[in-house]
C-alpha cells in the first residue's frame, strides 16, 4: 500500500510540474504608429539634382522600429510625381524621404508607415514641382523666399541672402537646394514695418553693407523705408554664421539728389525721385548694386539700375562713389560724392557688382526694366579704375524663370575656367504653371529663388 500510495503521489506532483510549465501565451499588442514630417510642403523641380528631401519620423509601441516600413501610398496627379517616384532611405526612427518630379504643377502624396500587427498611419505631403531649367546639375534651390535681391558668401560654402519684398536675411547652404539654416530680421531694430527693398550688399572684414533701393514704389510713391542702408557684423562662418545689428541711415537719397542738383541735374535724379516717378524707368532713379573701390575701405561705388546715362537706349551704367560710405554708416556723416563713373556695358544697367580680393569685379547687367527673364543679362569683368572699359565675359540664358539678381561672391578672374554662382529674383516667376507669381503664393515652402553656377569665358 504504501508502494503504491507513493506511486501515485508521484504521478500526481508529475502533473502539477506540466501545468505549472505550459502556460498559455498572451498575445503582443501594438499601438497604432505615428508618423510626422519635418515639413508638410514641399518644392521640387523636373530634372532636378539634389532636390530639397523631407524627414520623416516614425515609431510604434510594442514594435522595433527597424520593423516599420514607409512608403507614398497615393499621388492626387501621377503627372507630376506618383506614388513611384517617392524614394525612401533609412531604417531607424527618422527616413529621409525625397521626390522624384516628372511634370509642372502640384500633387497631394499620402505618406504612410506601415506597423506590426496590420497597423497603418497616414500624413499628407503637399509637393510643388518647377519645370526643367538649362544645366540642372548647376542649379540649386533656395526656399523660403522668391524674390532674392543679393548675397554675401560667409564662407564654410554658405552665403546669406536678402529679399527685396521683406527684411528677412536667410543662411543656405551654397551647395544644395534647401530651407534657410537661420534667419535674422532686424526690422525693430531699423525702426521699419514695411520693406527696406534690400538690393545690394558687400562685406567688408566682419562687416556687411547693405542698400535698399533708396528709390520710389512701383507706384511712383516715396516709401521711407527703402532710403535706407545699414550694417550687420558678421561672427562665425559657414553654418554657425551669425549676424548682429550695426547702424542706419536714412538720408543717402537725399545726398545723391542735392549733390546731382548741384552739378546741373546732369542725370536727373531729382525728376526720377519726384512723386508719381516709377523707378524702373530709362531716366528713372533705382540702386541694385554696391561695392567698394579698389583697395579702399571707405569709397562704395553706389551702382545705379536706373537711370541710364544719358537716360536713352544704349546709355550707359552709373556707378557713383560715395567717398566716405564707412563714416556714412558709422557716425551719420552725410554723403560725400565723388566723380561719376559711367561704363559701357552694351546698354544694360547694374543689376549688381561684387570684387574679390584681388580687386578683380564682376557686374552682373541687365535691363532697367526687366524684372524676370525677358530681356539679356551679360557678366563684364572691371578693374574698378574710373575710364577704363569693362569685358564682357559671358551672356546669361534667359529661357528659365527668373532675372538674374546676385554675385555670391567673385572667383580669381585670372583662372582658366572661374566658376561663378548667381542667384535669381524669381518673385514674378509662375513656377508651377498655375498663374501666380512667386511672391504671391501661399506656402513659403514653395517660394523660392534658383542659383546657378557658371564657367567664364
């Protein structure tokens, strides 16, 4: 009996063992994921390289997110970009996402990642794609802003860029087609609301020099603001770069006038300041450019898009030196005016003028009407020496959008095969075939101005 007692106590601790080992599993659950995107719009081009991407960041409770999977699931119009043409890259948290366009115009793309457990989400990426341009592999982006008015290069490959429709000084990356890494608005500290009309720029050491138009609205009327120039100061370069409010003042285009009227109205600065006075005019009264004389730190020719002198067809490019521009800007001097100097540049005016270190100067000319691409641009090399005669050194293609606006900065002239970048003012530009110009669109994530880089003669 007690043989058998044992046996069957055995047998039944035997059991509980089992029991005790085979539980059932629980089955895991997972959260629906989530997914966001480090910009909802986004612009491209036809034939663009290095297009501006979107992150896009992903994650899942209960789930690895090695094991999430994103894709474009849906395009409003294939036409423009469809769901193929979403590229995709990374494994972790943040993919880089990037479109691939292959017409003008706009698509809504649906973005989605797809979890474990059958689980899905959803977010919506508004693309805007730009028509093909001439040498697409020369060709960068600037988003945020349409409208570029000039740049100084910063070094490290970036340069900021200044917009004539707000006060906005934005820092790209020279290199790519992107958002501004930063921007800097010192509107508050210039006392202005409304538009300075910022058309030219220079640097000298870790000081950049700044122009508004200092001439009447499109409208022919006089708008305080743009009488103005100022100064940042430059600290760091490349990314890091920062800039710091200097000074202002406000009466350089009162200066220009009375010193015109006092040597005979010889280039009517007045008449083309007067009220109702468009300034885009032959004789009319309109600044785009500005730069120092050779090996001077006090002399800034002041480059003149309007007038022409003589204000006809074929007239000549105005340059006026101001002979103390630093005293202008650092105590309020009132300008003191030196001798014109006027340059043959086939007809057209100074849409901007920059130097290198080496005194070397580009001007960049175009016409004192054309706001977009519908009349010729040409780059002239100059000494900077009043009486000597610029060489024209390349023309510019005019078949893309926009007017050519800015120099980032002037290679060594002397090299075989200097390449220069230039920026355009695309704000009358319809980039995407809907009828709007540029500036006037909605999303500034779909504003942008084109840099291009090219090969001298």
């Amino acid at each position: 009996m007690k043989k058998q007692l044992g046996t069957a106590s055995a047998a039944g601790i035997a059991a509980l063992v089992v029991a005790a080992t085979v539980v059932p599993a629980h089955a895991v659950t997972y959260g629906t994921p989530t997914i966001s995107l480090s910009a909802g719009y986004l612009s491209g081009s036809v034939n663009g390289v290095g297009d501006q991407t979107v992150d896009v960041t992903v994650a899942q409770s209960g789930a690895d997110v090695s094991a999430l999977t994103v894709s474009a699931s849906a395009s409003s119009k294939a036409s423009v970009a469809g769901t193929g043409d979403v590229t995709v890259t990374g494994t972790g948290s943040v993919r880089r996402l990037a479109v691939t366009a292959h017409g003008r115009g706009y698509t809504n793309l649906t973005i989605k990642v797809a979890g474990l457990g059958g689980k899905t989400a959803t977010k919506t990426l508004s693309y805007a794609a730009s028509a093909a341009v001439q040498d697409p592999a020369e060709a960068r982006y600037f988003s945020g802003a349409s409208d570029s008015s000039a740049a100084v290069d910063v070094g490290g490959g970036y340069t900021v860029v200044a917009d004539d429709e707000n006060n906005v000084l934005r820092l790209y990356d020279r290199s790519r087609s992107d958002a501004p890494v930063r921007t800097w608005d010192f509107s508050s500290q210039l006392g202005v609301t409304k538009e300075v009309d910022i058309e030219g720029a220079t640097r000298i050491g870790n000081t950049v020099y700044w122009t508004g138009s200092l001439g009447n609205n499109k409208d022919g009327e006089y708008k305080a603001p743009r009488n103005t120039v100022f100064t940042t100061t430059v600290s760091g370069s490349g990314s890091a770069t920062q800039l710091a409010y200097g000074r202002s003042y406000k009466h350089l285009r009162e200066d220009l006038v009375a010193w015109d009227q006092a040597h005979g109205n010889h280039y009517g600065f007045a008449a083309g300041t007067a009220a109702g006075q468009a300034p885009k005019q032959i004789d009319g009264f309109n600044v785009e450019g500005l730069e120092f004389a050779p090996g001077s730190t006090t002399t800034a020719y002041v480059g003149f898009r309007a007038p022409l002198a003589p204000a006809v067809p074929g007239g000549k490019a105005l340059l006026v030196p101001v002979t103390n521009f630093d005293k202008v800007l650092s105590n309020g001097s009132a300008a003191a005016i030196g001798a014109p100097v006027e340059l043959d540049l086939g007809g057209l005016s100074v849409r901007d003028i920059r130097k290198n270190a080496q005194d070397q100067y580009l001007i960049l000319a175009g016409s004192w009407a054309a706001d977009d691409n519908s009349d010729p641009y040409a780059l002239y090399q100059w000494d900077g020496v009043a009486g000597h005669a610029p060489v024209k050194r390349a023309d510019l293609p005019t078949t893309d959008p926009g007017g050519w606006e800015a120099i980032v900065e002037v290679p060594d002239l002397s090299v075989p095969g200097a390449r220069v970048q230039l920026v355009t003012d695309s704000g009358s530009a319809d980039l995407y075939g809907d009828g709007i110009e540029a500036k006037d669109l909605t999303h500034p994530e779909f504003k942008k101005s084109r840099a291009a880089w090219f090969t001298l003669n």
